[in-house]
C-alpha cells in the first residue's frame, strides 16, 4: 500500500528520537499524507502508534488496520490515486523525506 510503509517509518523514528525535527509537530495530523491514509483505514493515529510500538512487521500492522476496516477494494483505490498524486503534488509541496 502506497505511503503506509513511510508512515510507519516516521513513527518508528518518533519513538526513538530520530525524525527530523521539522516532523515532530505533525504525528497524527488530519491533514497530508499520515491523514489521508489513516482515514483511508479508518485508525486513529493513537491506535496506530500503539500498535506500531508493541512490533511487527509493516505487513502485520496492515492486516490489523484492514481488520478493523472495510476491504480490499478500498486499497485498490488509495494505492491508484495517490500514486498519480504522489508525483504531482504530494512530494512535491510536503517534503516528508527521512534522513
């Protein structure tokens, strides 16, 4: 799923003080990236990070959000859109890259 990977990442390093810091006032925003892929799954960004940080693998924490959600259709469409977006506005006005 296009994003999801990048956004664990991010909570990750949070937890382990290594997001850079122009990222630290955005965790859990409703707004971006983060957000629109955590309404996609329909998680709250409190529920995730809890799940982040108790381990498993990106693939694991996927298959828990789409327990909780509806079903694979809805990943099909995230992953066609924000692929387009993704080159065209997203990267380019919101730079999240990780050192």
């Amino acid at each position: 799923m296009i994003y999801f990977a990048r956004m664990l990442d991010k909570i990750r390093l949070h937890a382990r003080g290594e997001l850079r810091a122009d990222c630290h006032a955005n965790p859990g925003l409703r707004m971006g990236g983060d957000g629109l892929c955590r309404a996609f799954l329909r998680v709250a960004y409190a529920d995730l990070k809890t799940r982040v940080l108790e381990g498993g693998t990106d693939e694991e924490i996927l298959d828990w959000c789409f327990s909780r959600a509806e079903n694979q259709a809805r990943l099909i469409c995230w992953s066609g859109t924000n692929l387009a977006a993704s080159w065209v506005g997203m990267t380019a006005r919101h730079p999240f890259w990780i050192n």
